[in-house]
C-alpha cells in the first residue's frame, strides 16, 4: 500500500493503480478506489469502496472515509 502510494505521488498512476488492485489490504483498496474514482471510473471506484467498506466495522476512519468516497462515485455515475 505504501509503496503504491509513493507511485501514486510521483504519478506512476497505472503502476499504482496495479500495485492496489493485487492487495488483499482493505486501505489499498480504498486507494485504488480512490485512483479510479480520480481516474475518472467512478464505476471501478465503486466497486472497490463498496467492498473496502464492507470489510470495515462501522466505528473505523477507514470505514467513514470508504463511504465518503463511495458517495462521490456514485455521484459522478
């Protein structure tokens, strides 16, 4: 996750972007939802918030933070 966000940083988007689809990593696939939703494939983003979100209870940061980002994906579809 870490190194893909460096990627992400240094905009080696698809290298990135691959890095976080291979993670099991529930924060990796917030971040590839993330790069997809940024990417503009708010479809592909969504998919993977929804399953990031899935994953996390209810009281976690990460959990809020999937679900605000899979508000904005499915605003842009």
């Amino acid at each position: 996750n870490q190194r893909a966000a460096v990627r992400w940083s240094r905009g080696e988007t698809a290298e990135a972007a691959k890095a976080w689809s291979a993670s099991t990593d529930t924060p990796a696939a917030i971040n590839l939802g993330m790069a997809e939703l940024f990417a503009r494939k708010p479809g592909h983003g969504s998919r993977a918030l929804q399953d990031a979100a899935a994953k996390l209870p209810d009281d976690s940061g990460w959990s809020h933070l999937a679900a605000l980002y899979l508000s904005l994906a499915k605003a842009q579809s």
